[in-house]
C-alpha cells in the first residue's frame, strides 16, 4: 500500500521542508530595496500571529515534514516576546536558524545559545560606514560589524547577505571576499530582486555570471574552489584557497533554482505564500482562530504552486514591473 502523499507535497514533486516565518513588518531599518520609501501600512496587532498561534501553526508544518525554520521579519528581534517564541520553536524537532540585521543582536545572543541557534544570517550590503547610512537611512553601521564579530568569537556560524546593486555596491563584491581570508564567515551576493515599491529594474542586477567574471580577474583560476552545494540550496558556493570564509551566489534573476525549491513562507499575518513571487497568499490564520483543520488548505496551496517563480516563467514576464504590482514589498514578505 502506497504512503499517503504529502501535503507539502507540490504537483511537480517537490516536497518543502523548509518553512521562512516572518515575526513582524517591523524593522529598525529602512533599507530601500526593501521597503518602499513611503513606508508599510503595519497591521493592527490583533491581525498578526501571536506567539502561541504561531507555535501551534509552526507545529503542523512540523508534523507534516518541515523539518528547518527560519525566523525573519521585517526585523525579528524587535518583536517583544522573541524569546518567548524561540523557546517554544525550539522543543519542536527542527534546525532553527534567524535572519536579522544585527543591530540589536548581541543582545539576544544568550537565549540564541541557549536553544542552539547556531546558524545567523545576518544582512549587511557595505562596508563602508556612509553607504550603509544611504541604503538604510539610519546610522548602525559601526554597531552591526561590531556585533559580527561578537557572533564569531561566540562561535556561531554566520553568513552575512549582501543584496548586489549595480552602480551601488557591486565595486565591493572583492572587499567582502577578501573579508573571508582571516573570518570564517559565508559571504552570499544576492542579485537584486523585484518587489511593489523598491524601484527595480533589470539593469540594476549584478548576474551570477558577471559576478564571476569580476572574481576572476582578481584571483587565479586555480585559487577559485567550487563547493559542493547541499541539496535545495540557494547559492552556487566558492571559497578562495587558503582563506577561511566561503562565498556565495544566489542567482534568483538570472539563474533560478525552482527546479530544487523546497521553501515555504509563512507571514506575520499568517498567511502562506507558496513562493516568493507569488502574489497569491492563503489565509491559515483565520479559520485556525475559528478552530477548522487548516491542513487542506496548505496542502491546496503548495498544489498551486508554480513551476517557476510565481508563474513568471520568461524573462520579459519576470522583468515586467507590472508583473510584481501586487505582490507585497519584501519586509511585508519576510526575508
């Protein structure tokens, strides 16, 4: 007798085991590509998961094969009971990891111990102090490097995300490589992706291809190691022989990576978007308040799924502004 299929199982046989929970639509900084420069309207408290909603959400993923969350925002760690929901998550059986922009981590880095958060991504595009000031709009810059290098010595494994933009910060792609030679960081270049109020366009985006050719004119052939990517991984990953970082690429624009997609994303609203581009969403939230069995609906849900990004399946779609008008801003996404 066959097993019964998955409900996180999609039509074209993937089945996701990863689930991306945003906390909040909150952030303590404003980055561009991020959120639109006239704000977010943030829902009313009363419309978002609280901490037990989110737990016993949270659980029937667990139960139906996720088996990694991930914890993003807006800013997760500006949510007031985020240690109460990582001591919760953390009884489940699953690798727990966060995404954050370090601002305020260091202090929350005891309740992340605690429950062997080891994994921190941590978004930083520059390092220089006055480009951090102008994609952000806010002065943290010395707070954040200084907080990398907390994690370090606590010995967690960090991996800083860095978002490419041509004519922005493209001219760094070797800095942050040459800062894996004596840190044993994950640097990932991420090409810039569209979403309703960051302005993108096509020549904004620094390609996996072009990435490499800029590498390459700086190091030897020979010193430039391919890694061995892990299943459903989102980067192509490198390292510089003899340094003690690595260096990736995720190439969502011009090189996708549908095919092994096995992500989920739950908003701070409690919504599921089958994908990031998708401006479909399913409500869980609201018929898990009226007490009903919300896996039917997941499992409608991931059958829905496009092949490929949100049904965006050529590039002149992909680059058609219009096509992302109404899909949400990426901090009302969750990262």
């Amino acid at each position: 007798m066959e097993e019964p299929q998955s409900i996180l199982t999609d039509t074209f046989d993937r089945t996701h085991s990863y689930l991306r929970i945003s906390l909040t639509e909150r952030c303590n900084l404003r980055c561009y590509y991020c959120m639109p420069e006239y704000g977010v309207p943030l829902m009313p408290r009363p419309d978002l998961m609280n901490s037990e909603e989110l737990f016993e959400i949270a659980k029937i993923f667990v139960e139906a094969g996720v088996n990694k969350i991930r914890l993003t925002g807006g800013e997760p760690l500006v949510r007031k009971d985020f240690p109460e929901i990582v001591s919760s998550l953390a009884t489940l059986p699953i690798t727990l990891s966060i995404t954050s922009n370090g601002v305020s981590i260091d202090r929350h880095m005891e309740i992340l111990q605690k429950h062997k958060i080891q994994t921190i991504n941590l978004s930083l595009d520059t390092l220089v102090a006055a480009k951090f000031k102008k994609i952000t709009f806010r002065d943290y810059f010395d707070k954040v490097y200084t907080n990398i290098f907390r994690l370090m010595d606590a010995d967690f494994k960090v991996k800083i995300n860095m978002v490419l933009m041509k004519g922005v910060n493209d001219d760094e792609i070797i800095d942050f490589i040459q800062f894996t030679k004596n840190h044993a960081v994950n640097v990932r270049f991420i090409e810039f992706m569209p979403f309703d109020g960051n302005n993108w366009n096509r020549k904004k985006t620094v390609s996996l291809k072009e990435i490499l050719s800029r590498i390459k004119t700086t190091f030897a052939k020979e010193d430039i190691i391919k890694l061995p990517d892990a299943p459903s991984d989102t980067a192509k990953n490198y390292k510089i022989a003899g340094y003690k970082g690595e260096f990736g690429v995720i190439s969502t624009v011009t090189n996708p990576f549908c095919d092994t997609c096995n992500r989920i994303r739950l908003t701070a609203n409690g919504r599921i978007k089958n994908c990031l581009f998708s401006p479909t969403e399913s409500d869980l939230l609201t018929p898990f308040r009226e007490g009903r069995d919300i896996r039917l609906i997941i499992q409608k849900a991931m059958k829905n799924k496009f092949a490929m990004r949100g049904g965006l399946n050529t590039p002149q779609q992909f680059n058609d502004l219009n096509e992302h008008s109404e899909n949400r801003s990426m901090i009302r996404i969750g990262g």
